[in-house]
C-alpha cells in the first residue's frame, strides 16, 4: 500500500507508549497496532483528529503516501525512490 503510517515515529518522539495513546484517543490497542503496522484500509477522520490533538501534530505528520512502482524488481536503480 504506498500509503505508509508514521505513528510509531510520532509515539516516539513524544515518549508515549501504544497502549496512553489507544486510551487517550478511545480506541482499542488491537485497532491502534492495526493503524501503526499499516493493515488499516481506512480511518476515520474523528479518530484522525484524535490522534493529531493527543500527538500534537498534523495528519501529513502520521500519514505519507509513497509511490508503488509494481514493474520493477525491489532495490534496482528504477525502484521506488526515498526522499
């Protein structure tokens, strides 16, 4: 899925772990571990929002989209690039 979830990277960076974030945004550990590991196929915007107040950042700082290139083979020089 080129759309890549950066939570972990966020939870990090404000030093809390999965389980405060889950109870603080009134979400489940399980459906948070599904989110942060990439499995999710939709959030929803209010539990978005929740994330973003009790993170203090924005959307683009927990969601980014990465392109897909299905034609070449993973690590050749026409692979996806890294910004």
């Amino acid at each position: 899925m080129p759309i890549v979830v950066d939570i972990d990277v966020m939870l990090a960076r404000r030093k809390m772990s999965v389980g405060e974030l889950a109870e603080r945004v009134g979400i489940t550990p399980a459906n948070l571990a599904v989110l942060k590991n990439g499995r999710a196929k939709a959030v929803r915007f209010t539990t978005l929002a929740a994330l973003c107040e009790v993170l203090d950042c924005q959307p683009g700082d927990l969601l980014r989209w990465e392109p897909e290139d299905e034609t070449a083979p993973a690590g050749t020089a026409s692979g996806a690039q890294h910004h």
